[in-house]
C-alpha cells in the first residue's frame, strides 16, 4: 500500500498542466466530461500554438548578441520543452551547462545541473542523475537554487523507488521534501502543496483536501500549480470510492494539460483506469491510448511503463468489445442475405420479367461485400502507413537538425575562410586548413550524436552487453563516456552493421583495429564465441510472453 501510495504521488509532482476554478462549488460532472472531449478535438490546435512560441524563441535564439543572453532564451526553451518533450529539454539545458561553464558562473552551472538531473530522472537515466546531484555541493547553494536541488531529490528518489520497488527509497524522498519545506516560504504555493503531499503522505486526508480547496481559491489560471491541486483533490476521491469526483477533477487537470500541450501527464491514465472499471471500454480506450502516445513523445521512462502496464489489459478488452460488435454485424447482414435471397426467389416467381433486373441486384450486393473487405483492407494499410509516417517524421527532423547544424558550421568556415582572404591572413589559413582540430571536434560530435541517439533506441545496451562477458571482464564507462570505442563498434553490430570494413570506414579505425577490438572483446565472453554477434544483435528486442 505504501509503494502504490508513494507512486501516485510522483504521478502528481512530475509535469502536472494547470487547473480549472474548482473550490467549493458544486460538481458539474456533465460539464467537464463535455469539455474534456471538446478540448481533445482541439489538441493538435494548441499544439500548434506551443510549437509558435517554440518557433519564436529560436528564431530569437539565432539573434541573439551573447552568451548570458543565449542562456535566457534556452532557459526559456527548456521551460516550453519540460512537459513538452524531455529529449529537447535535455538538449538545452546542456547547452546552458556550456555556456555557464564559458562564462564561469557558478550560478548557472549549479542551475543547470539541477535541472539536467531532473530531466535525466524523468527519462529513466538513473545514474547519471544521481552523479550529477552528488557532484554539487550543497553548502554552496543559496535560495532558489537549495529549494530546486530540494525539490529535483525528492522527485528523483521518488522514481528511483518506483522503478527498483525499495522502500527506502520513498522514505529518502520524504526526508528531502522535509528539507525542501523548511527552505520554502511558509506563505507559498509551493510550501503548501507539498504540505498537503505530506498530509496525503501520512494518510491524513481530511487536512489534505481542506488546504486544497483553501489553494483553490487562491490560485488563479494560467498558474500551473492549479493542476497539481485538482489531481491531488482527485485521488482523496480515489481513495474515497467517489468515481464521480475523480472523473469530474482528472478531466479538469487533463482539459488543462491538452491546452498546454503538456505531454507529460498522468490525468488521461487515470481517467481510463476509472472508465475501465466503469466497462466504458471505449472511453478507457480512448484515454488510454492518448496517454501513451503522451509519454512516448514526451519519453518520459516512468509514464511509458506505468501505461504499458495497463494498455495490454484496456486493448484486450476493447479488442474484444469491437470483436462481439464485429460478430453481431456479420450475424445481421446474414440474416439480412438470407432474407433478400428469399425475396429474390418469390421475385422470381412473381416477376419473371424482372429476372435480369434481380440478377444485376444480387452482382450488386457482392460487389459492395468486397468492397467493404477492401475498405477495412485500406484502412488497416493506412493506420500502419501513419504509424510508419511519424516515426519517419521524428527521424527526419532529427536527420534535418544535424545536416542543418553542419551547413551552419561550412557557412562559418567559408566566411571565416573568406575574411581572412580578403585580409591577406595567408600564413594562419595556411595553418587551419593543415590542422586536424576542426575534423577531430566534427568526430566527436559525429560519435557523441551517434551515441545518444543509440542510447535512446537501446537504453539498456550497456547493461545487457555486460551480462554477455565474464564478470571481471565487464565494460566501466568513464564518467563523461556514453559509449566507448568497444561499445561503439558493437552498437554498430547491433544495428546489423557486421561487415569490419564499414565499421573501420565509419569510426576512422584501421581494419585491424576493428578486428582487434572484436577478438579482444570476444575472449572475454560467457559462453559461446561463434554466437556472439547473434547475441548482440538480440539485445533490446522485446520478448513477448504467451
């Protein structure tokens, strides 16, 4: 009950939208659910207008003078991103731990490491959070930044609990939101949500919902916290059995989610969880399905596996509504074609004359029975060409982003090259086009985006590769590696890449370096060496369980 408990919560404090005026007033469940669906018809309309300011601010970014200004405008970026979809985020955010690093401000560094590790919770990168919260030194944070390190801790040791189910990770996460509560103005917003968190932490309802509806009325839209306030009023209903009021105040957290296009949500699951035990499979499924497109886009690791979980059960049973609506279809147009080729036989009988005409009648009909074979054909084709179209759509923007960064970079080398033509730097263009650096620091970006992107794909690359070989022999990262050169030539392997030609071609190694590293590595395996590539080419492939 505690781990349940405690997971619900983390559901609530991570990337929760705004919330509708609720108070004290009466529930007008019709209303919402109504406005609820009206607003899922407009999503892709406030998507649009998400994505304007998106445009905006980069736009600005592309203008901008300096580095501290730069740093706002990501800051900016990373805010839009957060709810939006984290792998951007992450992006930013790193470019402000660069900036702040070039700057030497201590401020900004501290800031966004912060905000790195939350992110990297939120995607499931455990680890790499943990060892960026353990590098900062707390003693040396003052204000904000204490309560944002306060903060990030708890929702980090919150979902490390979630994802290993050890307790004692829950209860770290409570101790750091006792810290984060006496750093925070006791007058705040913030203090008082995660004072009643605390209330429903220790089961104490009745004052969780009284200074709910006390910050009701005192926080007004378009402030954020509005969500966190209704979802929180909605599990107290949760655990009071009342399905009405946890339909009425989800679907306001989730009205104001699609509105801001949070992606990051967790409202749309517990509306079809509630629909699901209501046998409205088809509002369960519906919600259901939109909560796991959210998470995906978003790839926010926790949501992604907490909506699995239930996906399988709510498509199950709507597969099996749509299956009996299926069956009572053919049964009536049976019927149906029994009945017409009886009434064709009297016809016959009666009308001789119109024996031509009823031949034509009867063409007719199976005719349209193929066609509506056909139709369910092309539309069975065409929800596979759509889920095909975005994952080539998320590929092609990323393939956009790089070749557009790299024209970037031949644009400023070509001016750079040109400037000092016209002032006759011969001597220094002599010794820049001889060096290596800018192919070097090209290689790197090459392997570090190469090494992202993979790790995105494959998550669990490392872990896995590393159960293949002998426990003394297993692959330690350095702390700022993604891959190493072994790794990377086995991520290529993965990718059924397997000819040592193209991989020496693509990671500029010589052939027998390739084949050195693939020897070295395969005497270090567990088992079997002549299956060894078979092995790696399984690693992330999902097992199905009958």
């Amino acid at each position: 009950m505690y781990l349940i408990f405690s997971y619900f919560l983390t559901l609530v404090l991570m990337g929760l939208g705004m919330s509708q005026v609720v108070g004290q007033e009466p529930v007008n469940l019709d209303a919402a659910v109504r406005e609820l669906n009206n607003t899922l018809a407009q999503k892709s309309t406030f998507e649009r207008l998400k994505l304007k300011r998106i445009y905006v601010l980069k736009e600005s970014l592309n203008n901008s003078l300096s580095a501290k200004s730069s740093y706002e405008i990501h800051q900016q970026l990373y805010k839009e991103f957060k709810t939006y979809q984290i792998d951007s985020a992450i992006l930013y955010v790193q470019y402000n731990l660069n900036l702040a690093k070039e700057l030497k401000d201590q401020y900004k560094q501290a800031q966004s490491q912060i905000q790195m590790a939350g992110l990297l919770s939120s995607a499931g990168r455990f680890i790499e959070s943990k060892e960026l919260l353990k590098n900062l030194k707390r003693e040396e944070l003052t204000g904000n930044l204490l309560a944002d390190y306060y903060e990030t801790s708890t929702d980090f040791y919150s979902q490390y609990g979630q994802s290993t189910n050890y307790n004692q990770y829950f209860i770290q996460s409570e101790i750091y939101r006792d810290s984060l509560l006496s750093v925070l103005p006791k007058n705040s917003i913030a203090y008082r949500i995660n004072h009643a968190t605390q209330f429903l932490f220790n089961a104490e309802e009745d004052r969780a919902e009284k200074e709910l509806n006390r910050l009701l009325e005192d926080v007004k839209e378009p402030q954020r916290e509005r969500a966190v306030i209704t979802y929180l009023l909605g599990l107290i209903y949760k655990n009071k059995s009342d399905k009405d009021k946890q339909v009425y105040y989800f679907s306001l957290s989730a009205i104001t989610d699609l509105k801001n296009s949070v992606r990051d949500n967790a409202s749309l699951q517990s509306l079809a969880l509630i629909y699901f035990e209501r046998n409205d499979i088809d509002k369960a499924y519906q919600f259901i399905q939109q909560a796991m497109e959210d998470a995906l886009f978003c790839n926010v690791r926790f949501r992604t596996i907490e909506n699995s979980s239930f996906y399988p059960i709510i498509n199950s049973a709507f597969q099996d509504k749509e299956m009996a609506s299926k069956n009572q279809l053919t049964y009536f147009l049976y019927t149906i074609s029994v009945m017409t080729v009886l009434l064709l036989m009297v016809l016959i009988v009666v009308y001789m004359q119109m024996k031509r005409l009823k031949r034509i009648r009867r063409d007719l009909n199976i005719a349209n029975q193929e066609l509506h074979v056909l139709n369910n054909q092309l539309l069975e084709v065409n929800d596979d060409l759509r889920e095909s179209n975005h994952i080539k759509e998320e590929y092609m923007a990323q393939f956009f982003e790089i070749c557009s960064t790299y024209i970037d970079k031949l644009d400023h080398n070509r001016k750079g090259i040109l400037k000092k033509l016209s002032n006759k730097q011969f001597e220094e263009l002599s010794r820049e086009l001889k060096s290596q650096d800018i192919i070097n620091t090209e290689l790197e970006d090459l392997y570090h985006n190469f090494d992202v992107i993979f790790l995105n794909l494959y998550p669990s690359f490392i872990q896995e590769f590393n159960k293949l070989l002998k426990p003394e022999e297993q692959i330690t990262l350095k702390p700022d590696e993604l891959l190493n050169n072994e790794l990377r030539i086995f991520a290529l392997i993965r990718l059924g890449i397997s000819d040592s030609n193209k991989i020496a071609r693509f990671l500029r190694y010589s052939l027998r370096t390739v084949y050195n590293y693939r020897v070295k590595v395969k005497n270090k395996v567990i088992g079997s060496k002549e299956d060894f590539d078979e092995r790696i080419k399984e690693i992330g492939n999902i097992a199905i369980s009958s």
